[in-house]
C-alpha cells in the first residue's frame, strides 16, 4: 500500500504458456505485502461453459482459420463482447488498488486499445509493466505438456502481444530461472516506488 492509502499494480503481459502464472505465484510468495492474482484466466473461470447454446469463449473470442481450413494456425479476433470484458478485469483492478490492494493483472494484449485503456485507469497508482518472453518452440513445448490449452492458441499470441508500448522490465522464462526473473521483477518494482512515480509508464506505443 502507498503513503496516501491506493495500492499498486504490477501488470504481467506474455503469451500463454510463457511462464506468467508461475512469476506471479512467486511474486506472491516474495513481495513484503499482500498482492491479490487477477486476469484473463481468473475471470475466464467465472464464465459458464456455454450460452445459448453456444461455447462462451468463442463469444468473445474467436479463432479464426483461413478460409477452406479446418485445423491448423489460426488468428484470434476479439467481439465487442471479448472487449467488454477485458475492461472489465482492467476497472475491476482499478477498483481494487483504489481500495488499498496491491494487484497483479496475469493479462495477454491482443490489442493496443487495451494497453490505452490500463493507463487511463491507473493513472493515480504505481504501475510495473512486466513483459515475459519466451522462444516460441520452448511455449510450444510448454502448451502441449500442458494439454488444457486450444493447440496454436500461444502461436496465434506470440506475433501480437509484444508490440503495444514500452516495459518497465523484461524476463525471458527460457534462460532465467523463476528466482532469477522474480528478482528483477523485485528490483525494478522498488526502483519505481522509490522513484514516487504513478501510471503506467510506455503505455502508448
């Protein structure tokens, strides 16, 4: 919590299967305070499996195939549905660090629109933008060994997630270890409430 009482956020941005659930159970574990995990997968269990008949994540995200393709890579296309919802996680942690809780948004930005929209928000509160990076085979890898994840979902992500403004820190999952990326990420989150500055810092490209 800062001096006048609002809580801070660190937003972690990387596709799926990069590593980013693993740093933010670690950042949990490490930082001094209390800090509160949200995001895309937090709310995504919060929704039933189907509407109107119809599988609810694709209501708001769908993956679209070339034309003539039944498999294979795909893009993701966000609905106006898609896009209320992420700004819904976005106000909901807007509420919550106003409150006095420290939040770690887990987030992939699909669209720059978005990053817009985190900066507006959380403008009166300390904002780390953390990116998390990894070798497209190493995610891959990581996405079949999981095996609950859409197969090409992270290929569809990785082109697109990292080219919306500018981070505070970069970890790359694949040469760091989880300590070794939890300390930088600990060392720059000091650095900024050390230098007394709010907002989200690059979130323009």
């Amino acid at each position: 919590m800062t001096v006048d009482g609002t809580g801070s956020i660190i937003l972690i941005n990387g596709t799926s299967s990069s590593g980013k659930t693993t740093l933010v159970k670690g950042l949990q574990r490490t930082l001094p305070e209390l800090w509160l995990e949200m995001g895309i997968d937090r709310f995504a269990y919060a929704l039933p499996d189907r509407v109107h008949g119809e599988d609810t994540w694709q209501q708001l995200f769908r993956y679209v195939r070339p034309e003539g393709r039944a498999d294979g890579p795909f893009t993701i296309e966000t609905t106006a549905l898609g896009h209320r919802f992420i700004s819904g996680i976005h106000a909901t942690a807007a509420a919550l660090a106003e409150r006095g809780l420290n939040i770690i948004v887990d987030q992939v930005l699909l669209d720059g629109s978005w990053l817009e929209e985190c900066a507006r928000l959380w403008a009166a509160f300390p904002v780390l933008f953390v990116g998390v990076r990894c070798p497209l085979e190493v995610v891959l890898e990581r996405e079949r060994e999981r095996g609950n994840r859409t197969p090409g979902q992270a290929e569809a992500q990785y082109d697109v997630v990292h080219r919306w403004g500018t981070y505070d820190v970069e970890v790359d999952t694949s040469v760091l270890t989880t300590d070794e990326a939890i300390a930088r990420i600990t060392v720059a989150f000091d650095a900024l409430l050390a230098r007394g500055t709010t907002g989200l810092r690059g979130g323009h490209s």
